[in-house]
C-alpha cells in the first residue's frame, strides 16, 4: 500500500478502527457491495501489521446521512476514542468521505495530527503530521465537496427545467391520478371524486374548514399512501381539520401545475444541532405556477375565494370571524373617534354594549363612546331588510337550490359505498367461481373473503338505507318561496341562528362605524356596503335605567330665564302654573329645580336686597379677611340680616367709614397703629375670637 512505511511499532500497538458509513438505508440495502468492501477493510488492517484482536470495526452509523455528526453515535465514539490517544489508524474506504461535512474531518485530522493517529484509506496512508499528507487530504476533501455542489446543482437545474414545462411528476393528492398517458385527470373512482368535490361545496355552505370537518361526521374521507408497505393504496379515514385544510389550500384541485409551494429550512437549535423544518412559501414566490394544466375540482378563482375566506377565519392573525353571541355587527363594528375596532361586551341577561375596544387599552380618545346592541343592532337590521326586499327572490330560489344540493350529497356518499361494496363482492364472487375445485385451500380462502364481501355489502346497504331515511323531509318550493318572501319574519324567526344572521349582514355590509355625534343623546351610525355605497343615520340612544330623563325643552328655557333671579319655590310655582312636567313626567318640586339648576349651570338669585351686601362683598370693599367681617357680625359691632344661610349686611358710606375706622384703630388689622400707639386697656376676654376667625388675625 502507498506510504505503507509510515506505519511504525508504535501505531501497531494500538487499536485499528475501521469505520463504516452508508449515508441511506436504500444504499445499505441495495450497495451491498460497496458494504461487503468496507467490511473488507479489516482485513486489510490485519495486512498491514494489526493483530486481528486489535482491530475493531464501528458500524453504528451505517444507513445514516454523513451531513452532519450530530446524529451519528458512531463517528462520536470515533472522535472520543482518536481524542484519548488510543487508535493508531483509522481506516475507511474514502477517507474524504469519513465525514461529509467539512467541519468534521477538519476536527478529526486535527485530533489525528496531535494524537499521531494515522489515516488509512484505499490510496494509502496519511500521517497528519506530515504537511503533504495534511495538504492531500485537505485538497481531498475540499474536492469531494465541490462534487457534491455541483451534482445536487446539476440534479435541481434539471428538475426546475422539466418543472417549468410543468412535466416534472411530484405525488398527485387524493381525487387526482395519473392516466396511461401521464396526463393528470380526476380520479375515475366516483367515491373518491365525490368525497373530494364534497370538501369544496361543504366548505362553501359552511364557510369554515371545522364546518367541513363536522359535516364529514361519521363519513370517511379516502387518502393516498406514498412509500411504504402501503405505497399507492387507497386509504379510508376521518378527516381531520388538517386534512380538509390541505385540500382547501392545494392547487392542484384548482387544475393548477405548481412548483416550489414548500421550502426547507435549516436552523441551529439550543443544542448546536441543525433541524430541517419544512415551510409554506407565499403564492406570490412559487417559482412555477401554470394554471389550467389538468382538470380540477374547482376554477381558479373559486380556489383563490376560499384561500380568502380561510385567511377571513384565521383569528390569530387578527381577523375577526363571526361568533356565537347575539351582538349582530361583532366583528365588523369600528369605533369613529379613534378608529379602532368595538368588541361587544355582555354584561349579563339580555344587556349588551358595543365598546371600543381602546377604552380598555387606555389608549381611549376624548369622543370614544360605546352604544347599546340592541339599539344599534335593530338600527342595522332594519336597513338591511329594507335593501334586501328587491333580492328576496333570487335568495329563495338559491337557498331552495343549496338545501336540495345538500340533500343529495348526504345521500350519494352512501350510494356511492354501496356501490363499491357490491362491485368488491362481485369480484370475490368470480375469483372463487374460477378456482379449480380440487385447489380446495385457495377455495377456502376465497369463499371467507366472498363472505366478508357480502357481509360489508350488506352493512353499507344498510347504511344507505338508514341514510335515506336520517333526511329530513325537503320543503316544498312553494313553502321556500312564501318564507322568503316575508324575510324579516325569517331574519326575526327563532330559528334563525345569530351566526346566519350575522353570516347574511356581512354579504352585504363591510363594516359599521360609530360616529362622533355632538348630541349625547343620539348616536351617528356609519353603514358602508360591499357594493361601495355608504348610509348614514342617526338613532335615539337608549337611556339606561340609572340616568335620570333630560327635562323638556320649554321648562329648561324657563328655568335658564327666570332661574338666576327666582328663588325655587316660586320657580316651582311658576312652572306648575304652566304645567310643566320633569323629564321622568312627574310635576316639578324644589329637588327637580335643583336637579335642573345643577344640569343646567342656572345659578340661584342672590339673597342680598338693595341697600345690602355680602359678607365676601363687604370683606372685599374693605380689604380684610371675611372672618374679620364675621366676628363684627357676631359680636355686634356689626347689623346683618340672615337670609337662608346667608348673610345680608345694610351697606352704605356711614357703615362703610365705620369699619374702616376700626380697622385703623386695631393693632391687629393695622400693623402701623400697632407700632405707634400701644393697646390702652388690658386684653379682655370679650375681644377673644369666638367665631370661624381663625386665631392670630384680630
Ligand atoms: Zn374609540
């Protein structure tokens, strides 16, 4: 072997590792050859001076890709054991090949090169310690790396090419097959066609892939194995909400060609290991979409409607589907003021209010007002009955169509079994009617079978039957046609779900927006339609049972007139006298003028007559301190008349020079005097303060 002498004594005390790798399970399988030479190796190790005891063979990783080592136990202990300085070779068939990734065989030569390990493989010996050996093997490996490049180049210019020519035959889902010409049609096989077709108009009448899911209840859905033991066979199961939404969201069923709808990604997890993850790619980056390449289940723009409508129901993306509650414009209401969405808020019983939903964020603007449901919903509702009486017959005749549609798919799923059932019996029935009579081992076989068939036969017979008669009886059209004709009566019906309703406003309405309306007592209600036209009206408000009733407008214009200088028992004399009645419709009394005055801002007539003055009044005129003006009153030094609660002082210059006198005499009003003339006479008790003065200001 070449470069056989650099194997010394020292190398052949130590263990031989041979190390197999077969990236596939197929390659394993089927490359038995190339298996049975590395196997071989340890022969060759033997040959070169290994005692057979010191030559172990690591297989662990046979059937594993050599991408990366993470998943590979085998190079692992490999590595671990080169580390430790106990192999003296490593022995592969292609030593490049020993790991795929470069990063790998980079670690191991480096390990090698310091442990003095050898590298063996079919061209010869390595010494790492060696630069030429080092630089071959790098150069090796930096080679088999551009191969690969540019074979897997190579291999996905091809595919891409026939792709864009739309010949490149990917798996085709259930419902599609190839026929003898390789062309795709729509599976032959009535059941499998049927279910496939049933998908797309459930979905229609539902309007949701859960509803798909629950009108498939009880009925089984036919899927395609690919690969394994089952490769190519028809499979029955329940649909699952995933399945439907892989049917939904496949264009193939839109008699599309497409390429590239998945991607694959990498990434590094926590670990350090690279997971490969497969991701949807947006319509707009399929690299090859040829529409009309084969027939379909549907046209190209029914598939781009439901695409539109599941995007409608995918909640966490921020739509907002219709739910179960009554709240009629749930979903579609906005708030006019701040222009964010309104959520119904239920509040117990039949009491409901749309709010807007940045209240509850705190982000509410200063006009951001809620309305009751109710009120706003019948303001809704009554508009689009009244646009829907021209199109009441056109909807008739189509929900006369759809419920018949509907009748009919129930019912031919199970003919359609039976069917199956009793071809599948026939057959077995002609399979033993052809064995040879003597063959009585086959004979017996085929006549349990026969059996089996003929008993599934009878059960999907009964199956049918029970179908039939699980139906309700079809209304007349002329019965569809007088309902429909009255449909506020079908909108009002209790059977009509909040759902129908909701599902039927939002054909016609796009959304609904709560307006800024000066007047607190009406709302501004916004309606834009699908057609591009906008309504607006206004409604009263409701009031809520806590509020009282605004008073009437004539008794306002009087309280506001005669109000500022009419006390309120005259005030509610005069307003009896003309037989004004409060708000909630009683006659007036003195705590409803209040109230009024309050609501209002009418302020009460002053107390004060002429010839008099306020104490604040008088506090001011004087430029003292009101409690200074209390103490006079109190103490006598001062005439005041009380009226109510207040204070009238008669107020005219004699008065006024009085009081200023004093205070020009008082050492504590008058720092000045103060200073000048000290007090005469002693303090008595009588000039204490005794009233609301507070101490230290007389
Ligand atoms: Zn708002």
């Amino acid at each position: 072997m070449n470069g056989e002498h650099k194997i010394t004594s020292g190398h052949r005390a130590r263990t031989a590792l041979v190390y197999l790798r077969q990236s596939t399970l197929v390659q394993v399988r089927e490359h038995t050859e190339s298996t049975m030479r590395q196997y071989a190796l340890a022969d060759v190790a033997v040959s070169l001076g290994w005692a057979p005891g010191d030559v172990e063979v690591i297989d662990r990783d046979l059937g594993l890709s050599g991408t990366s080592a993470a998943h590979r136990a085998g190079f692992r202990e490999l590595m671990s054991r080169v580390c430790l300085g106990e192999v003296g070779a490593v022995i592969g068939l292609e030593v490049s090949r020993l790991a795929r990734s470069n990063a790998d065989l980079a670690r191991l030569a480096e390990m090698a090169r310091l442990t003095g390990t050898l590298l063996i493989d079919s061209d010869g010996v390595y010494d790492l310690s060696d630069f030429n050996d080092w630089l071959v093997l790098g150069l090796k490996s930096t080679m088999s790396q551009a191969e690969l490049h540019v074979m897997a180049g190579r291999l996905q210019a091809a595919k891409l090419a026939a792709a864009e020519r739309g010949d490149l035959r990917a798996p085709l889902p259930v419902g599609l097959v190839y026929d003898d010409e390789g062309e795709v049609v729509i599976d032959p096989d009535a059941e499998v066609s049927a279910a496939v077709a049933d998908v797309f108009s459930c979905f229609a009448a539902a309007g949701s892939a859960y509803g798909v899911v629950a009108a498939f209840a009880g009925r089984k859905f036919p899927q395609r194995a690919y690969g394994g033991a089952w490769a190519g066979q028809l499979r029955w199961g329940p649909l699952t909400h995933h399945r439907v939404l892989q049917v939904l969201k496949n264009p193939a069923y839109a008699g599309a060609y497409v390429h590239g709808r998945h991607v694959t990604r990498k990434r590094v997890d926590a670990d350090g290991n690279v997971r490969t993850s497969t991701a949807e790619v947006p319509r707009a980056e399929w690299k090859v979409l040829i529409k009309d390449h084969h027939p379909g289940y549907v046209t190209w723009d029914e598939y781009l409607a439901v695409e539109a409508r599941l995007q409608a129901n995918w909640t966490a993306s921020g739509a907002r589907t219709v739910r179960e509650g009554s709240a009629l414009c749930q979903g579609i209401i906005y708030c006019g003021s701040c222009g964010g969405p309104m959520v119904a808020n239920y509040q117990g019983g039949d009491r409901a209010n749309y709010e807007c939903h940045s209240r509850r964020d705190g982000k509410k603007a200063r006009h951001c007002r809620g309305i009751s449901v109710t009120a706003l919903d019948d303001a809704v509702a009554r508009v689009l009955l009244d646009a829907l009486t021209p199109e009441q017959v056109a909807l008739a005749l189509a929900a006369a169509d759809q419920v018949a549609g509907q009748h009919q798919r129930a019912s031919r799923a199970a003919e359609l079994a039976a069917e199956r059932a009793r071809y599948d019996a026939d057959r077995a029935e002609r399979a033993f009617s052809q064995v040879e009579p003597e063959n009585r081992l086959v004979a017996r076989t085929l006549e349990a079978r026969w059996e089996a068939r003929l008993a599934a036969l009878a059960e999907a017979e009964q199956a049918l039957e029970s179908a039939r008669a699980a139906l309700p009886p079809l209304p007349g059209r002329d019965t569809l046609a007088r309902t429909a004709a009255d449909l506020p009566v079908l909108w009002h019906a209790p059977t009509t779900t909040a759902r129908d309703r909701k599902r039927l406003l939002r054909t016609l309405i796009a959304d609904v927006t709560l307006m800024p309306e000066a007047d607190q007592a009406k709302a501004r209600i916004g309606i834009r339609w699908h057609a591009g036209t906008a309504d607006q009206l206004i409604i009263d408000r409701p009031r809520s049972s806590g509020i009282p009733a605004p008073t009437p407008p004539p008794a306002v214009e009087l309280i506001r007139r005669l109000g500022p200088s009419t006390r309120n028992d005259d005030l509610v004399a005069i307003l009896r006298q003309h037989g004004y009645l409060t708000g909630a419709g009683r006659p007036f009394d003195v705590k409803a003028v209040q109230w009024a005055r309050r609501v209002y801002g009418v302020p009460v007539p002053s107390p004060v007559a002429a010839g008099e003055i306020s104490v604040k009044d008088a506090a001011a005129a004087l430029g003292c301190s009101i409690g200074v003006v209390y103490y006079w009153i109190e103490a006598g030094l001062l005439e005041a008349r009380r009226q109510g609660s207040r204070l009238c002082i008669p107020w005219n210059p004699v008065i006024q020079a009085d009081c200023r006198a004093r205070i020009a005499e008082s050492g504590h009003l008058n720092p000045a005097a103060r200073r000048t003339r000290p007090r005469k006479t002693p303090r008595c008790p009588a000039e204490q303060p005794q009233m609301s003065a507070p101490p230290g200001i007389i």
